[in-house]
C-alpha cells in the first residue's frame, strides 16, 4: 500500500527542484498526500486552514523582526563597516591580506550565527541586517556563497541540538515531552550528553563543505548593494544600541519576540534621528523580506496537519518494525530515514518531534535501547532535513539574504549544500551514538 506521507514529501521535493515556488509546492504536496490517504478535499482543505494558525505567532515575529533588522541597516552601522573593510582590501599597502580577511568574516559570520540561538535569541532575523551590506565584499573577495549558507545553517541548527539555551532549550523541553507523554520519564541533563556524539555531525560536515567549496566563485557586481564608507552620526549610533538593547531586554522579559521587536522599532520612531515617512518605508521592506519565509512556515504547519491526519506516519513505523525484527542497526537507520522524511516535509525539527517520539520511543524500547540512546535517536531524528529542506527557516533565512541581487538560488546554493554536508553526517553520528550509548 503507498504510504501518502512518503509521496507528499517526495513530490515536495521534486517540485522544488523543478523551482515551483515552495509555498505552491507544499500546497500541492499536501493535497496529493491527503487524496493518496483517501481523505476528501473538503478534509484536506479543512486540516491544511485549521493548522495554518499553529504558525501564526512565529509568522508575524519573524515580519517584525525583518522590519526591525531593516531599521538597523538603515541607520548606516554595517555599511559603514563594510565600506571600510572593502578600503582596507583595496589598498596596496594593506597589511591584512585576503585570506586573512576571509577567514576572520566567516569566523565572525559563524558567531554571530550561533550567538542568534541562544545569546541574542533574534534567530534568522539578524540575516537581512548583515548579510545584504556584505554581498559586495563577498563579490571582492570572490567567497562562494555556499559557504556562507553553510556557515549560517551551522550556527542556526548546531546549538538548538546541543546546548540547552536559547532555542536549544525549547528544542531539549519538547524531546523531554515528548518522552514524558511516552510514559519514559527523563532528567532535562541527560539530553545534552546524548546528544553531543550526534552533534558532532554538525562540525566535521561544516569542515567538509567548507573545503568543497573553497574555490573563488565569481558573481556579477550589483552596484545596487556595492558600499561606501559613510559618515556615521553618533546620535544614529547611540540609538541603534538602545534599539537593539530594548528589543533583548523586552523579549528576554516578556519572552516574546513580537514585542522585543516592537519595542526596537518605537525606539527607532521616537528618537527622531530619522523622519517618520523614511523609516515606514524601511520597516514596510524590512517585513516583505521576512513576510515570505512567515507565510513558508504558515503552509508548512499546514502540510503537516495533514500529514498528521493521514495517519500514516505510524503505518511507516510499523513497517519498519515489521521489516526490521530485531535488526537494531537497520531499524535506526530506518527510523532516522523517517524522521528525514518528516522534517524534509514539514520543515521544521521542533515539529517532528512531537510526531515521531510517541512512535520512536516504544519500538526502541521493544529493541532494548537505553534511554540514552533513545534520546539521542529522537533528537538527531527531529533535526535531520533541518538543513535541507525548502521549507525550513534554516535554509530560508540564508537564501533571503544571500539572494538578494538575484545571485544565490534557494535549492541548488542552500538547499542541496546543507543537505548533503550536515544531514549525512548527522546520520552518521547518530547512529554511532544511538547503537553504543
């Protein structure tokens, strides 16, 4: 019998492949998964509206932000930067040398990415704040741009799976859930030492792309995006760090994101240091950018409800224990073969796992795994097709600011990088951990 969750992922994927937007592709994947499952349109269509709201929050979050990161590069901070390193690059008696330069951005590209999930908890909305300004250098420097896809998927997905901070503490809460409602109770400790055999998938992939794609890659120069040292006022420079320390206050207190941004945003209004008029345009731009990856997410919760309602995740697990008998390394590769399959579809690993721990955790105690394996068998299953997946923020957020001058395309640059060099890996790893914890 075909099992409809395996078809909606798979026509995903093609599609996307064939460069249909992703929001029609996961409309079209979810109605051909939930007809496959023998579900009525009506159903299809009543699921797919009643999950689009579990996305709501997020959505508007991450426009907001998106405004509030356009404020920020509006005020002149990182074109000014970058205008100055470019100079630095162009000198002929500079002491800095390209490499060293290169290697100090990435670097610097790479923190700033993981301090995004924990430190600064902003997530991807930092993106259309650095990352537009530095196109030119990246174009000076000749720097692929896969490899800053690489090294932002990095940072956004590397410390949600291991620390437990930040967004890796909503990540470790919802595994620990997830094993409470199977009736498997856990320390919260115990998910992070699981976890961090698996991790490492991260890393040595990382690496690996890294020294793929370390040749110069030429891309046209936009003279749209290219930089010039500008004279930096520091009124706009003062309030751009009351903005930036608001937003982290009122979200740390609040704990949502919606107002933290709000609240950057007022103070960008109520300084005065720009006219009104001004910065309703940059914060209207600032929320198209993001506006698109919120209405992704909103489809994508909806796919998944329908992907719940087939019913045939479980159908796929209870093959696989069918097949496998009491082959353990096979039924891990399986099952970590369904959880790619989930988070591909659905595009987003705090969302799988819900689905796969009340169906991972029974049949892995049937094959008398320890509880840290178990553990790290659901955290790697959540995580594998984060990096990947057309639909997840992972690979959205890189492309929105990469692909700015038309330059990066989302599923050849950022898509089938991050899937190749983390997901394999990860899969590598986990199972490592999941066969000797």
């Amino acid at each position: 019998m075909v099992n409809a969750v395996v078809v909606a992922v798979l026509l995903m994927i093609v599609l996307c492949l064939f460069r249909l937007n992703v929001v029609l592709s996961l409309f079209v994947s979810g109605l051909v998964g939930g007809l496959v499952a023998g579900m009525s349109v009506e159903k299809v269509i009543h699921v797919f509206t009643d999950n689009i709201v579990d996305g709501a929050e997020v959505a508007l979050s991450y426009a907001l932000l998106g405004g509030f990161a356009a404020l920020i590069s509006y005020s002149g901070i990182t074109d000014y930067l970058v205008g100055k390193i470019i100079n630095l690059i162009k000198a002929e008696n500079t002491k800095v040398s390209r490499s060293t330069i290169k290697v100090i951005l990435i670097v610097a590209l790479l923190l700033l990415s993981m301090s995004s999930q924990n430190l600064i908890p902003v997530h991807i909305a930092f993106i259309p704040i650095v990352i537009p300004p530095l196109l030119s250098l990246f174009n000076e420097l000749n720097i692929d741009r896969r490899q800053i896809a690489l090294v932002i998927s990095f940072g956004l997905c590397f410390p949600y799976l291991l620390l437990p901070y930040g967004f890796g503490q909503i990540y470790h809460q919802i595994i620990q859930t997830g094993f409470t409602k199977a009736h498997h109770q856990i320390e919260f400790d115990m998910i992070w030492k699981s976890l961090l055999i698996p991790s490492l998938g991260y890393i040595v992939g990382l690496a690996l792309g890294m020294f793929y794609y370390r040749k110069p890659r030429e891309y046209k120069k936009d003279k749209a995006i290219e930089n010039a040292p500008k004279e930096l006022k520091p009124y706009v420079l003062g309030v751009t760090i009351v903005a930036i320390l608001a937003t982290f206050l009122v979200q740390t207190f609040t704990e949502s994101m919606i107002f933290g941004a709000l609240a950057g945003v007022m103070v960008f209004f109520l300084s005065r240091s720009f006219k009104w008029f001004e910065l309703d345009k940059q914060f209207t731009e600032g929320i198209k950018i993001m506006a698109y990856i919120g209405v992704v997410i909103l489809t994508a919760n909806g796919f998944a409800g329908i992907m719940n309602a087939t019913g045939d995740v479980k159908g796929l697990v209870e093959s696989i224990a069918n097949m496998t008998g009491d082959n353990k390394l096979i039924a891990i590769i399986l099952m970590y073969v369904i959880g790619l399959i989930v988070t591909l579809g659905i595009g987003s690993s705090f969302a799988t796992i819900p689905i796969i721990a009340a169906l991972f955790i029974p049949l892995g105690e049937q094959l008398g795994m320890s509880t840290m394996a178990l553990i790290a068998l659901i955290g790697t299953a959540g995580a594998l097709g984060d990096s990947g997946s057309p639909a997840s923020d992972s690979t959205l957020g890189p492309t929105a600011g990469l692909d700015v001058d038309d330059q990066h395309d989302h599923i050849r640059d950022t898509c089938i990088p991050t899937f190749v060099f983390y997901n394999i890996p990860l899969m590598v790893f986990g199972t490592i951990a999941a066969m000797i914890l």
